[in-house]
C-alpha cells in the first residue's frame, strides 16, 4: 500500500481574499458544505495509507473539523518554514517506510490514481499568463517552466499531484533549488527516473481565477450523472434514477404561479418520452448555499440580516398563492409518515441496550433529564392535531432548509433550488402547509443539522441513560436563532408549533440515513432534545 502525502501547509488568508472563508488553513478551503481536504483524503481513502500536513498553528481546528478516526487518515502537523518544498521534507520524515510515495497538494482534488514516475498535468485556463507552474513535452523528454518564464502553447498546468519511489523523492527534495515551488522537486526528480506526463481533468481550487470554475467541474465529476453543469451554456442538467422524482420535480416547477417562478433557476428543457421524464436543464446559478456559508464562510451580521429579508420576502410570495389540502393529507405528511420512520429506525438498531433506551426510557442528554418516548410523542401529537388550520396551506417549497437556498452576498437576491414537488403521496404540486418551510430552515438554523450531516457533531454514551451531543457550532449560531424566530414571528406562526414539527423532522430523518448509526443517533437525540424544550 502506498502511501498518500496531502500538503496543506501554510495561510490561505491572503491568497484567496474573495472567500471570505472562516479558516486560514488549505485544508479547510470551503467548498461547497465540506472542507477541500475531505474530497482528496476521500478519493485516496481505503487504497492507500492516507496522510495530512498543515501548519501546527492550524492542528488542533483540523482535528475538530475532520476528525482523524472518522475520515480514514493520519494528520500531522508541521513547523512552518521557507515553503512548500519545507512542508513535504517533514512530510518524507513523519510517514512510516514505503516503497512509493503519492503527493498531492491540497488544492487539487485528484480524479486519477497516478501511475508510478508519473506527473499530473491539466490544461491550462483561456488566456493564462506566465503565473501558472507548468510542463511540456519535447521529444522523449519533458521540460518544466516554473511561475514567470516563458512557455511553450501546448503546456499544461502543473497540477501538484505526482507518485514517486520513496528513494528518489527523498533525494529530489534535498536537492530542489527552490524551496518555494514544489515544481523544482518534480524537476530534480525527472533528472534521477524518467517520468511520465499524464493529462487528466484540473480540479484547482487554489486560485482564485479556477475556484468557481472547479465547483462546477466537481459536480460533473462526482455526481454519478445525477448533476452535470454546463458551462458554456450556463446551465445544470439533471437526471435520477428516480423518474417519479424528476417527474414531480418538473412538474412543480411548471405548474409554479408565474410570479413565483423568478424564485428559481428558469427550466430550460425536459428530456423524455410518453410522459416519462429522464432528465431536465434549467439554469445554474454559482452562488454558494446557506449551509456553506453558515458552517464555512465568515459572513458579518448585517449580511445574514440581509438574507433573512430575502427568505422573508419569498415566503410572503409563496403565501400569496393559497390552497386547501385537507385533514387526512395534513396527517399523513405530519404525523403518520413521522411515527413509520421512527419504528423503523428504532426498529434497525441492533443494540438491544440502546433500542430499549431511546423507545421506553427517559434519558439524559447533557444532563438535562428527557421523558420517555412515548410520553414526548403523546404531547407532540396533540399539537400537531390542533394545529391543522385551513387557513395555514397553499404553495410551498417542501424542502426549505439551508442546502436549498442559494444566495448572493454582493446582490442579496435568494435563489431556490431543489423543491419537493409533494407534501405526500395524496397531495402532489405545489401545495402543502407553509409552517412545513418554517420548520425545515429552523430544522437548519436551530436545530443544526448542517453541523451534523457535515460530520462536525460527537455523540458519547455516558451511562446506559445518559448522553452527550457536541455540537462544533459556529460564532454565527445565536445569530440564525435570533433571526429564525424573527422570521417565524413575522410570519405570523405560532413558534410552539413550528418548534415542535421541526423536532419531529430529527426523529423522522433517521432512517434515510441508514449509513451512519453515530449520525443516527445524532439525529434521534437531536430531535428528543429539541422536542422536550418544544413542549415544556
């Protein structure tokens, strides 16, 4: 097994002053709700021996924002010094003895395994300058051209991801002249083993000119032809296994009131035949989403205030367009669908001691005594029975959280993507309860759920009864509070109701994501936390 040597030394603060990003490390670049440095430990993962070097400074975040145990890899830290060539010398110097040695910087997530003496190259951005590290072939024989010299056309752009045998790596980093270009060790390599150029796909996210050209080409690359973005065009195009989703989905967006269709990305055509959707193509906006900019981005006060005017202003659009849709649809979409996911998660559970607990028993999370299951769901019961009002229903998004809500700072215009075309099996279009939007950003907002979907949450079983939740929240945290319960105040909803059917979403969720039990349980305590605070 080879071994993978992730470099992510050094401050970003200065070289990517368009983020706007909450971190100074490589490693925690934002990129779209994950951290850069999840993507290229992820594609190594599982066949090879994964390693990660930041600055020491930036250790002790890394190690909170991407656990270690939980994403598969060893992180090192690293004294800073005259430049990169510097990091991946301590790197040669902390990794345990290997045959061959795989580098990858960490602002380029690899799409390709590299073979043996080989160098990545990708091509290179329309009217590049003579800033891009870069390497071409002449003959038998490659020739590299550090930042700042002169280039042949047909060069492509070093990517920073090579594969060496460990000997000779360690002999080119002894040797590089300079210490600030990790192209100098490629080069003293070349000359000791032949090397091979290989062009595959750029992912670079260390630029500001790739980044949001390198969004784009990572949906392309990693959404299995669910999402493919065509830039030329300027549009996403979308395709499922599930047709009846797709179905809805157009179908939602067809049948939109046409003074909410400005809300979303416009539908550019919709592929298939006999009534049968296979894909559609609408417009695709860059923004980033709230979920990104809520766990990644350093957003002042005043801007997520701004945003919150937006998410008012669509829903008092969406509730300009009423609608019934009656007791037994509210029902099931609120209550009968909750009570199935529950016993079906509770029912998954293998461990006898924990299924018993979270059904039957109080418990205690972080010290604050929980009722018992049953009791919880009684209470929450008649509040949702007593909440159905014809007046509360009419056009909705359906899945209004955080993920699904784009947004310009520099404009403050918000974007709505992903609708859910169904408020259950009865009721397909755009109509269902209005409450349910308020509940699914509070579900974000309040609730948290982007930290835990994201991997930044820690469940510890205390005592047979007792858990703990740790939740790695941001400075932003009060704030979206504040402004959720602003909004749901605005809104004219009752806060009890909206509370209690966001706790309810925790409960349900758990068994939609059957491949994590730790974010489970997460989600299960989550809900049983925020209900009890709900109903006191």
């Amino acid at each position: 097994m080879s071994a993978v040597l992730i470099i992510a030394g050094g401050d970003i603060s200065n070289k990517l002053p368009h983020l706007r990003a909450g971190f100074a490390c490589p490693a925690l670049i934002p990129l779209n709700t994950r951290p850069l440095a999840s993507y290229v430990i992820e594609f190594y993962r599982g066949r090879h021996d994964v390693h990660l070097f930041v600055d020491e400074a930036f250790l002790q975040e890394v190690q909170i924002e991407l656990p270690p145990r939980r994403h598969g890899f060893t992180l090192h830290g690293v004294v800073r010094g005259q430049g990169v060539v510097d990091t991946l010398r301590q790197a040669l110097q902390a990794v345990p003895a290997s045959e061959d040695l795989i580098v990858n910087l960490v602002t380029t997530i690899p799409v390709a395994d590299p073979e043996l003496n080989e160098v990545q190259g990708g091509s290179l951005p329309a009217h590049s300058t003579s800033a891009w590290s870069a390497i071409s072939r002449s003959g038998e024989s490659l020739e590299f051209h550090a930042k700042g010299e002169v280039r042949p056309d047909h060069s492509l752009a070093f990517t920073g991801i090579f594969r060496l045998e460990a000997a000779v790596l360690s002999a080119a980093v002894e040797s590089a002249p300079r210490r600030q270009d990790l192209l100098s060790v490629v080069e003293e390599a070349a000359s000791l083993s032949p090397l091979q150029l290989r062009e595959v796909e750029w992912i670079d996210c260390g630029h500001e000119t790739n980044y949001y050209r390198s969004r784009a080409a990572l949906i392309n690359s990693r959404s299995f032809n669910r999402l493919r973005v065509d830039s030329r065009r300027g549009t996403i195009i979308k395709s499922s296994s599930d047709k009846e989703k797709l179905a809805r989905e157009v179908s939602y967006l067809e049948t939109l009131p046409p003074g909410l269709r400005i809300l979303f990305p416009r539908l550019v055509s919709v592929s298939g035949s006999e009534g049968r959707v296979d894909s559609y193509e609408m417009e695709y906006y860059g923004y980033p989403n709230l979920a990104e900019y809520l766990i990644y981005w350093n957003l002042s006060k005043e801007s997520w205030w701004r945003c919150f005017d937006g998410l008012h202003t669509t829903l008092s659009l969406f509730r300009e367009h009423p609608a019934s849709i009656g007791p037994a649809s509210y029902r099931d979409f609120h209550w009968n669908k909750t009570i199935a996911r529950i016993d079906s998660y509770l029912s998954s559970i293998p461990d006898a001691s924990l299924r018993e607990t979270l059904s039957k028993t109080g418990l205690s999370i972080g010290g604050r005594a929980i009722p018992p299951l049953p009791q919880l769901l009684a209470s929450a019961e008649e509040v949702i029975t007593r909440a159905y009002r014809e007046q509360e229903f009419g056009t909705v998004h359906g899945d209004y959280c955080f993920n699904n809500i784009l947004f310009d700072v520099a404009s403050g215009i918000v974007r709505l993507i992903d609708p859910r075309g169904s408020f259950g099996p009865s009721l397909t279009g755009t109509f269902g309860d209005w409450r349910y939007d308020l509940a699914k950003l509070s579900h974000s907002s309040i609730g948290h759920y982007d930290y835990m979907v994201n991997g930044l949450f820690e469940v510890v079983r205390e005592a047979p009864a007792s858990f703990r939740l740790d939740l790695g929240l941001r400075p932003n945290a009060p704030w979206l509070q504040e402004m959720t319960r602003w909004l749901v105040s605005e809104q004219g909803a009752d806060p009890r109701e909206i509370s209690v059917m966001t706790a309810l979403l925790f409960l349900s969720m758990c068994p939609l994501h059957a491949d994590d039990s730790q974010r489970q349980l997460a989600f299960f305590l989550r809900g049983l936390e925020l209900l009890t605070q709900a109903l006191d």
